[in-house]
C-alpha cells in the first residue's frame, strides 16, 4: 500500500490541531505544582541542630577565682598551700610561781591575750600527711597579781613562735577536709620591755614545748581555702627582773600554755 507524503502531513497536522484544542482552564490543570498535599507517611522532618555548650578550657587558662576543668578538687600529695590568717594568741597562765630574793613569795603572773596575723606554709607528703610551719610575732603585757606589794606591772614583750606540726587529714581530695596534728613550738621573746617602778630591767628566757592541733580546710573555689585551727601549746616562761644582789630580784616561773586560735584565707600553689 502506498501513502503519499501529501496525506501524512495532512494526519499529523490535525492531531496537534487536536492537542491545541484543551481549554486553558485544563492545560492550567495539568500544569499546576501541588502545594497542599499532605507529607507522605514515609517522609521525615529534617532534624533541628541543637547549640552545644563549649567545654571548659583544660589548657591552664583558668582564671585565678574560677574553679575549671582541670582544678583539683581538694588537698592531697605534692600540695603546697599558703595561708593569710587571723591568729588570737590565748595565754592560759595556768600557774605560776613568784620568789622575791630567792624566797617564795604569793602571787601569780598575768599576760594579756592579743589578735595578730599570720603567715602558713604548708606542705603535703602524702595525701593525707602534711607539714606546716606558722610565722607569727604577738606583743603581750605581763603582770604579777596578788603579791605582797599588790599588783606589779613588769612590762611587755613580744613572742616569735615558731610551730611546726605534722597532722593527718581525713578526707584527701574533698572540699572539706578536718585534720588534726601534733608538734612543737620554740618561744623566742624579743623587744623586752621593763615597767619601770619596782621592775627596771626585765629578761625573759627562750623556751619550747609541744603542742596539739585541730582545724579544717574548706575549698571555696579554684585554688582558694578557707582554714580554722586551733592549736594548744604547753609552754613554761620563765623570766627574771632586776639584777642580782639589787633590792628586788625577782624570778618567776609562769605555764603560758596559750591557745591559738587562727581563721584565713589560704592559696594552693
């Protein structure tokens, strides 16, 4: 069968005629995007990306008054902590013993209690044994009471002394940890001063004792502690007015064992 190229032209023109014959309201129809279709049951919400919080810096760059992530918590081995307190030096005067020209006489000596600072440095060998040494110097006034010439001042005179105490803390590594120790104290007196009157040259002797402590150390934040202590020492004076062979020679004997007492702020290095 033969078909003219006449007649296939003539076909396929009025198909497209045909095509071209949808209405606009049709073509627009099938054109249209669909927005208001429901989301697919297998189709999913992109998930939203939550701020995440920077991690403390661990690189030494903490400051001074924040505690980081590299701060230790607490006290322990290798440790070494320096207090500024306030220290209250508690003369007990528990007894005492007064001669006048070798013979005894009644009487008891009297110092009065002072409020001074104080320096600590401490040292931890293990995580729950440390050293500490304090630096303190406290100026008192010194009396005889009851003595047959009544009270008698003798004068003044300031103490240096030197304590070191070895002590075990209970709970390494804690924000709070007790302790309690034991140690020595050398009494040193300095800048002796006589009364005048019936006492016109004063010398008080060198002398040491044991002594027992107690306190707690609290870390507030960072490196920084806040310390109480409380320590007892059992020290015997002994002190001599006049020279030998004066009118008035007198020796006396006094148990100072004072309480000291010290609350501070201390440092770890």
């Amino acid at each position: 069968m033969k078909i003219s190229l006449k007649a296939l032209g003539a076909a396929l023109g009025g198909a497209w005629l045909s095509a071209s014959a949808l209405t606009p309201a049709a073509h627009a129809q099938t054109t249209q995007p669909i927005v208001n279709a429901p989301l697919s049951a297998s189709m999913q919400a992109a998930p939203v990306a939550q701020p995440v919080a920077a991690p403390v810096s661990s690189g030494g760059r903490c400051g001074i008054f924040q505690t980081c992530a590299n701060t230790r918590i607490g006290l322990g081995r290798g440790d070494f902590i320096v207090r500024l307190s306030a220290l209250g030096v508690l003369p007990e005067d528990t007894s005492s013993k007064v001669w006048l020209n070798g013979t005894a006489i009644p009487g008891r000596i009297k110092t009065t209690r002072q409020v001074m600072p104080e320096l600590t440095f401490e040292y931890f060998f293990t995580d729950n044994v440390s050293v500490d040494l304090i630096a303190a110097s406290s100026r008192h006034e010194v009396a005889a009471e009851g003595t047959p010439f009544g009270k008698v001042d003798v004068g003044s005179a300031w103490v240096l002394p030197p304590t070191i105490t070895f002590a075990w803390h209970f709970r390494p590594h804690k924000r709070f940890n007790p302790y309690v120790g034991v140690g020595a104290t050398l009494a040193w007196f300095h800048n002796v001063s006589p009364a005048g009157g019936l006492v016109q040259k004063l010398n008080v002797g060198v002398t040491g004792g044991p002594s027992v402590d107690i306190g707690f150390d609290y870390q507030l934040v960072g490196n920084w502690f806040f310390n109480v202590d409380a320590k007892q020492m059992f020290i015997r004076d002994h002190a001599w007015a006049n020279d030998r062979g004066s009118g008035a020679f007198i020796k006396a004997h006094d148990s100072l064992d004072p309480t000291v007492v010290g609350m501070g702020i201390g440092y770890r290095f």
